[in-house]
C-alpha cells in the first residue's frame, strides 16, 4: 500500500509540472477521396491529457476525439498526441487516434466502421495560455478493409488549457 501511495503521489507531482490538459474545438472542411462522396463542413472536439512523457521540446499524451460533418458522418476515436516546441510560443502536434466511423451519408462510406485519424498541425500559444493551431487531418482504414478512400480535412482550432 505505501508503494501505491508513493507511486500516486509522484505521478501527481509530475502531472502538476507538465503542460495543462487541453479541451480543442476546431471547425473546416472535409474533402472525401472517392469522387462520388460528398464533401462538407466539419467540427470537432477534442480533449488531450497531461503528457506521461516529457523531454526538453516534446512530450507525448494521451487524446480522445470526435468530429462530425453537416451531413452526420462521425468519427471518435482515442490514442497518442505528441508536441514538440519549436519555441516558446510555436508548436508542432501530430496525433494517432484509431476509432469508430458513421456514416450518415451514404455516398462517404470509408469502406468500414474501423478508422484511423491521424493529425498534422502547427500552433501559437497566446498570452493566456491557449493556443490556436492549423491542422490537416487524414482518416482511413489503413487497407484493413477491400475499400480504403479516405478522407482529408482542414482545422482551425482553438485549445483551451486548464
């Protein structure tokens, strides 16, 4: 029990010395690969945990995320984000997060339930300690499934830090 205690209250203690947690909403547009799909507006949210690990300019996390387009096509879907500072202020994301795919719209099925979304962003941390951010994000069964096309989006997101 003391090992416990002791191990709980050093993950405390470094937890505390890590960046913040972050809840980010972002909004743009999803662009479909299959000709036939539909493209549309897209919003997301997403929540990223304190990193469990850190070196000099990048840290690694834990994230879940959801995004739904106007016609109801959802993803959620939860893994790894990684941050690396370029500097005090500038930063590159890059996230994992297999999940689960609806579609609402017949014509952007992916090709099954079973996605990956991966992100690629840059961001400006504000005075208050949000950020904002440009991301481009890519989801697809990985060839798991016969069909695989994708779909490709573009974020403006807002991250708000406690």
């Amino acid at each position: 029990m003391k090992k416990i205690l002791a191990l709980s209250a050093a993950l405390a203690l470094s937890a505390g010395m890590a960046h913040a947690q972050s809840i980010i909403l972002g909004a743009g547009f999803a662009d479909f690969s299959d000709s036939d799909a539909d493209d549309h507006a897209l919003i997301a949210l997403e929540y990223q945990h304190r990193p469990f690990h850190q070196a000099t300019r990048f840290s690694v996390g834990w994230g879940a995320a959801l995004s739904i387009d106007e016609a109801g096509d959802t993803h959620i879907g939860a893994g790894l984000v990684g941050l690396y500072s370029l500097n005090d202020r500038w930063f590159l994301e890059g996230s994992v997060m297999p999940g689960y795919f609806s579609e609402a719209d017949e014509l952007n099925d992916l090709g099954g339930s079973f996605q990956i979304r991966s992100l690629l962003g840059v961001g400006y941390t504000l005075d208050n300690g949000n950020k904002v951010s440009l991301a481009i994000t890519h989801k697809s069964n990985a060839s798991t499934q016969e069909d695989n096309p994708g779909v490709n989006a573009l974020l403006f997101r807002y991250h708000f830090a406690f």
